[in-house]
C-alpha cells in the first residue's frame, strides 16, 4: 500500500474513552476543540542514557520506561449528570461513571481508561483510518471559563500504546 496523498487535519479525528467494564462504558468526545496530542513517544518506550568514557561518548543505553502524556480541549456544555454520560464525571469518576472499572482491573486504587483516536482514511481512499489506541490512561482536567468554558483534559498512558 502506498502512503496516502491527503494531509489529515482537525476536522478528521474522533476521541473515544473507554472503562473496563462487562459492557464497557463509552464516551465519544464531542464539541472539542480539534487539538488532540500526545507527547513523549519513543522507541521502545524508554529513557535513553549517554554513558561517557572519561568524558566522551562511549555508548547510548535504554534505561526506565518512560509514559507518554496527552492533552485536548473540548468546549462545555454540560457538567455533572447521575445518567448522562458527561466528561466531567468520567475524570472524577462520579455521576453516570460511579460505576466505571478501571482498565487496570477491580481491584485497581486508580483509575484508567482507554483512549482511541481515530482519524478518518478511508473517506479519503486509504485502505483504512489511522486508529491510536491509549491503554491504561489515568486522566485529569481544568476547567476554565470563558468564550466558551472549556475543559482542558490531561493525562498519562500507563499500558500499551498501538496504531494501525
């Protein structure tokens, strides 16, 4: 398959979180910004450290695992709901997401959720859409006010990370 001729942009892309679940809860991010982006991905996944030979370089060497971190704006348009499913109550895990289960299991202290983003291919004749899936993410967000209050929503990817 040769690469796509189309340069994707904001206008191509879905958010999607996902608990763990019997049938996982699910919110698709919607009235965001357009503004996904995840930092610190590497090969393996992993600090790299310069050793010296007397002060010179010697040789390069994997060290820690190191965790990607992600960040998106979406506009507010509502709060805190007991049914809805509300990005607010996802981060805080109240509301409609009290009962959500850590994709690090029950019996996790803290929790996570899987993120997807899609973006579209297909509708621009790739064989596919370029799906990145973030697995065990521990989430947080702020909340500002303004034209219009938004959510600015963080987090860390502490589980596998695959695209395709």
């Amino acid at each position: 398959m040769a690469q796509s001729t189309v340069i994707k942009n904001f206008r191509d892309g879905t958010l999607t979180f996902t608990d763990n679940t019997g049938t996982p809860l699910s919110l698709p991010i919607v009235y965001e910004a357009g503004d996904f982006s995840i930092d610190n991905l590497n090969e393996g996944l992993v600090e790299t450290t310069a050793y010296l030979d007397r002060g010179e370089f010697a040789t390069l060497r994997k060290t820690n695992r190191v965790f990607p971190s992600f960040s998106f704006t979406a506009h507010m348009t509502d709060l805190s709901d007991a049914t809805d499913k509300l990005l607010y109550d996802l981060v805080r895990k109240t509301g409609a997401w009290a009962a959500a289960v850590s994709t690090l299991g029950t019996a996790a202290d803290a929790m996570t959720y899987k993120l997807t983003w899609t973006c579209e291919g297909t509708n621009f004749g790739d064989t596919a859409d370029h799906v990145l899936i973030l697995n065990d993410c521990r989430v947080t967000m702020s909340i500002s006010e303004g034209d219009p209050n938004s959510f600015s929503v963080s987090g860390i990817v502490y589980g596998a990370i695959t695209a395709t």
